[in-house]
C-alpha cells in the first residue's frame, strides 16, 4: 500500500507535475495531477502537530485559490473534505516536508523563471 511518504518523496523526485500553487498565509496549495493538497508552515512548532501538516482534499476539483478561500469563510456546513498528516507522527519526514514546502515557496515566487533568466544573460 503506498503511504504519505512514498507520496512526498514522489513530489521531490518529479516536481515538475506540482501546479495550480496558491498561497494562503503560511499555507501552499497545490496540485499534482489531477489532485489537490496544501502544505502549512508552523512558526512555532505546536505540540499537538509539529512543525509541518500536509492536507489531502480528495474530493476537491475546484482550483487551489477557491479552495483556500473555503477555508477563510469558516462556513462548517461547506467543509472540504480532507486527511491530515501531521509531523509530529512522522518526525522522520521532517527533512522531506521541509524541502517540499521550500519547493511551493519557489515555484510560487517562480524562482526558476529568475534563474534561467539570469543564466540565459
């Protein structure tokens, strides 16, 4: 059965499927394919999740911005549907979550663009 990590290691080996980034706070969403996920930062790490949660919204098919946007609404009888995987389970994904959260802030800010502009100078 395949499992969270065999997912995000998927993410760091083929990025360049990951689109529709959209970012919400301190939070990236995102699709691989055909399907959604987010990824959220924590300052401080919060004892009951860690410092990283990944989200996966397998029934979501709308885009990432609207799908950030139903959370801000806060409206409890609209609830995406989603399963969490939170760091502080899986503390030897630190590493992973770490480079894959780096990963969204880059394509986000499109980083790649800049530096094949630079290099194309």
């Amino acid at each position: 059965m395949p499992t969270i990590t065999d997912v995000v290691r998927k993410f760091l080996n083929d990025p360049e499927k990951i689109t529709d980034v959209f970012q919400s706070q301190k939070e990236y969403y995102f699709r691989y394919g055909s399907h959604c996920f987010s990824i959220t930062k924590r300052t401080q790490e919060i004892q009951k999740y860690g410092n990283y949660s990944l989200y996966v919204y397998p029934k979501w098919s709308g885009d990432t911005q609207a799908l950030a946007e139903s959370f801000l609404n806060g409206d409890p009888e609209n609830m995406v549907e989603m399963v969490a995987y939170h760091l502080k389970d899986m503390p030897e994904l630190y590493a992973d979550f770490s480079k894959l959260y780096r990963l969204l802030e880059e394509k986000d800010l499109k980083i790649d663009e800049i530096f094949k502009d630079v290099l194309e100078s």
